[in-house]
C-alpha cells in the first residue's frame, strides 16, 4: 500500500511541476542600440530580439506638433536617430536613440516601449535615460507609468538621477526636470525607469520643456532591458490540473478511509 501510496504522491509531484512550467520558458532580452537598426527620422520601428520571427518590442514615438524634430548637431543626422553623440557617461561608450526636437510651450512629445512578443508581457523592464538637462529651457520627463495586461497604470521605480536632474512627486505623479547644463558625454543627466518583477505590456513617458518659444532640446534612451512573460499553455495546465486534481482527491480518499477504520 505504501509503495502505491508513494507513486501517487510522485504523479502529483510531477504535475504540479508542470503548472509551474506551463509557460513557454523565456529569456531576458535587450533592445542593443549598438545593433538595432534605425532608419534617421522614423517614429516607429519593431524588433525581433530571439530570431522567432515574432516581434519582441516596438518603440513609437508621437508629437503633438508637427515639424518639430531636429538634426543633431553633432553628426547632422535627422533625428530620432541611433548615434553616440549623448552617451550617458557610459565607458565604453555605446549608441543610444537620440531625440532632438524644437519643442514649443507645454508640448509633448510621447514615447511608448510595448512588449508585443509575448502575453499577458515583460517583466524586468529597465532603461536609462540621457541628458535630461538645461539647455536654453529644462527637459521635463512626465507621465511615467506602466501598463499591467488588465490596463492598470504601474507606478515606476526611478533610480541612478544625476545631479543636473531633480525628480519630484511620487508613484504615477513623478517627474524628472533638468536644473543645469550637464555635458552629453556625462552621466549627470541620467535617470534610470524600471519596474521590477511587475509584468507589463507598455511604458509611456512624455518628453517637454518648461516655457517659451520653440527651443532646441535633446535626451537620448539607452538600452532597454525586460523579460518576456508567456501565458501558461492552455493544454498543458488544463492537463496537469487533472492529473493533480485525480491523484490528490484518491490521497484524501484513502486517508479518509483509514481514519475510518482506525475508529473503534
């Protein structure tokens, strides 16, 4: 009886690891701008990171104005654009997509990171940003949030703000804002966003000034980092409940029934 008892106790086991491996088993990948490829000028590109011919991240890119984006000095490249000329203090130095813009008063520019390769998304989603500082107005990065597979807002982490960076307010009302100039090869401008073990299907952030005119004003996005999260394959976990649900309901019956017995 025991020795019944035993492989019950294993088949259980078994399928209760399935469950737990139930889903496709994924990978941390990285949005490498030293080899992503990106056209000068466009505001939307995709990226199939582990060659599955699925689209692991798309990054898109919006203004409210038309007309706004600028060459970058350095290179004369119309931007966005994948350079090195705002590295972050990075050694050694890498690329990173370089946003230049002549952004008028309350204007926003907004960028979105959406994790299309896999549902219910990514987990482990980490990015810096560069050269969020003070040129002739200070760079604004508002409206930082995650969104959760059921449309919650998730509240970013922020960390590594140098010190041409001061970041106010909390949770979903953060906001990071240039107070001085800080040199493009300089890791004073930089602020890192993750979000942790959180699974998440979209990061949106917005790109503005404080005041004024149409001023030229620039920041760059490093490497993105994240970790693809599958749903649990429909067949394998409908199988595994079975068998576990069968195997313990027979344990629990003969448990039963000896205590039945040990009665006087």
């Amino acid at each position: 009886m025991s020795k019944v008892r035993n492989r019950l106790y294993v088949i259980a086991a078994i399928s209760l690891a399935l469950l737990a491996t139930g889903a496709t088993s994924a990978h941390a990948l990285v949005l490498d701008w030293d080899t992503a490829a990106w056209s000068d000028g466009s505001l939307i590109n995709s990226y199939d990171l582990n060659s599955d011919a699925i689209n692991d991240i798309t990054v898109t890119i919006n203004s409210q104005q038309a007309n706004i984006w600028a060459t970058d000095p350095a290179t004369g490249t119309q931007t966005p654009a994948v350079n090195q000329s705002l590295t972050g203090g990075l050694v050694p130095v890498q690329n990173s997509l370089n946003l230049a813009a002549n952004l008028k008063t309350q204007s926003n520019v907004t960028i979105n990171l959406s994790f299309t390769g896999a549902l219910p998304g990514a987990a482990n989603v980490s990015f810096t940003l560069f050269d969020i500082d003070v040129t002739t107005n200070s760079d604004i990065i508002g409206e930082i949030y995650g969104v959760a597979y059921d449309g919650t807002h998730i509240a970013a982490t922020i960390t590594n703000v140098g010190s041409a960076v001061t970041l106010t307010g909390t949770g979903l009302n953060q906001v990071l804002t240039g107070n001085a100039a800080a040199a493009n090869n300089s890791s004073n401008g930089n602020a890192t966003i993750s979000f942790g073990s959180t699974i998440i299907t979209d990061v949106f952030f917005t790109f503005s000034n404080t005041s004024g005119a149409p001023r030229f004003q620039n920041i760059a996005i490093g490497d993105v980092s994240f970790t693809p999260v599958p749903e649990m394959n429909p067949a394998t976990t409908a199988a595994a409940s079975c068998i576990a649900a069968v195997v313990l309901t027979i344990l629990l019956q003969r448990r039963a029934r000896r205590a039945r017995q040990a009665v006087p």
